[in-house]
C-alpha cells in the first residue's frame, strides 16, 4: 500500500450516530413547512401558530407542537372543504364577494 492510500483509508472513518430533531428554531420551522417568517408571525398573533418555546433569546419550535399545528391546520381545511363544498379558491371568491 503507498501512503496515499491508508491515508484515504484511515480518512473513511464512521460518522458519528445521527440525532433526532427535537425543536425547531423558527427558520426551520418555515423552512421545513414553506411558511415565510412574516406569515408565522401573523399567525401567531392571530392565535393560529404552533406553541413556541423560548430558551435564552432562541425561538424554538417542538417537533409535538408542529406536529399538533399540522394536525389542527388539516382539520381546518377539512372543515372548510365540507362547508364550501370543495376547496377551489374560485367558488370561495365567488361565495364572499360583496356587491
């Protein structure tokens, strides 16, 4: 064996156990749900957010507490596709427009 190679060998080591995500900062939280940070926070002073967590100065976010958001957002819009008959954006339109 040249140098070279048990150099690239001894390099190939194992990495390190990969962890379970446990909070969401609130980047990640929009990130990972395609919500701008602005959307979050109008949600959030509507009382429609996820339960949010301060440690220190940090914003985080629970994995339980997005997943219990996930779960009361599909509700929502199973309520409305069930009041509205369909969840298309026209016939929302069309159903609250003021003349």
């Amino acid at each position: 064996m040249t140098k070279q190679i048990r150099k690239r060998a001894c390099a190939r080591r194992a990495l390190p156990p990969v962890y379970e995500l446990g909070a969401y900062s609130v980047y990640g939280f929009c990130l990972a749900h395609g919500l701008s940070r602005r959307k979050l926070y109008y949600m959030l002073e509507a009382g429609e957010g996820p339960r949010i967590m301060k440690c220190g100065t940090r914003t985080l976010i629970s994995v339980e507490a997005a997943q219990r958001w996930r779960r009361a957002r599909e509700r929502m819009a199973a309520v409305s596709r069930r009041r509205y008959g369909g969840h298309s954006i026209r016939k929302l339109r069309t159903q609250h427009r003021k003349y």
